[in-house]
C-alpha cells in the first residue's frame, strides 16, 4: 500500500466515525419525492503533492452544460455505487478499474435536480493515461488536494433561483492557463470531503 492510500484511508475512516458534518444543499431538494441514484469517482492522484481529477462537461450537453464535474452518472440497475463509479470514470476518461484503488464512499448527496449522488473516494496511480470521451468530457485537469481541500479556499456565494435565494460554495482555481470555476454539486461534495478528511489539520 502506498503512504497515500494508507493517510486517506485513515483519515477517511476517522471522519466517518464522527457526525457527519453540515452539508451544503439546495432547498429545491425538499420539493421531490423520487431521487435518482447517481455515483462520482473522487480520484486523488498518488504523488507527492497529490490531486483530484476533475472535467467539465461540454457546452452542448443537455444537463449542467459546461460545468465542473467529477466523472460519474447514474447508477444501472444491478450496480453499486462503486460499480457505477467505476464504470463512469472509465467510459468518460479511460480510467480502468485495476488502476483503481477504492477507500470507500462518502455521504450521500442530494440535489436540486433530482440525483441522490454517492461520491466514491479513492486512489489511482500519478502516470495514469487519461484517454476522455470528447461527448462527455470537453478537457480535464488535477486541482491539488492541498488547495482544493483547503477550506480556506472555499467561498460562499448566493444566487436567487426563483422565489428563494440559494447558498453555494465555490472555488476558483487557476492553472496559468485559464479559471476552473468550481460550484454547485461538485464545490459541495469537495467541501464536504474537505470536513471529512481533515487535510490541513
């Protein structure tokens, strides 16, 4: 096992021993009846200054067009989370399972339009190749774990949805080439995961 693995997976552990911390969550939420069950693959890169895989998903697409995303999807019928993780990461970003090591999944999320997402946490090697699906993934890239899970670096924001004012976290992150502009489900999960691991603690 690697230094990595053995941190997360003790950290992860510790944090699930407790009470689960305050979510972020859209009110819009209480509104359905019927969720959808989804799962994402939280991928940390095991190097020296681990990171976390993210993509954004191609304007044309129908749902969350253009926005930062983990890869991930709905869960088929005889699936488990981690099973639908898997599968998602390697339809969207040719990511193998065997390259996979899994830690476990973290606590559910729900969102406001209508997906009870299960993030799957886990470990994948730092030379990984990356192969992404051009109809689901418009470009990826690795934000560092000690940025991204840096509760410093998360911001609350509020927007009017309607009648009602919705509170978000985003986090905005800069690789010299352009803003990765994280929000919404993804910036909640990543501030969640954040409380959980206790990274900069």
């Amino acid at each position: 096992m690697s230094a990595l693995f053995d941190d997360v997976s003790r950290r992860f552990a510790a944090g699930h021993a407790t009470a689960p911390p305050d979510m972020w969550t859209d009110p819009r939420i209480h509104d359905i009846e019927r969720f959808t069950p989804a799962a994402v693959l939280i991928a940390i890169t095991d190097r020296e200054c681990p990171g976390i895989l993210l993509l954004h998903r191609p304007s044309t697409m129908r749902a969350h067009p253009g926005q930062i995303a983990f890869p991930g999807g709905r869960i088929d019928a005889g699936e488990n989370p981690v099973q639908a993780a898997l599968r998602e990461a390697n339809e969207e970003l040719g990511i193998r399972s065997e390259d996979v090591r899994v830690i476990g999944s973290s606590d559910l999320y729900r969102t406001g339009s209508g997906y009870e997402i299960t993030p799957v946490v886990a470990v994948i090697r730092a030379d990984i190749d990356i192969h992404p699906n051009p109809a689901e993934v418009a470009q990826w890239f690795e934000v560092p774990v000690d940025f991204v899970l840096n509760p410093a670096n998360h911001r609350t924001r509020t927007l009017d949805y309607e009648d009602r004012k919705i509170s978000f976290v985003e986090i905005i992150w800069n690789d010299t080439r352009q803003d990765h502009i994280i929000w919404g489900v993804t910036g909640a999960i990543l501030h969640n995961l954040a409380n959980r691991l206790n990274w900069h603690d």
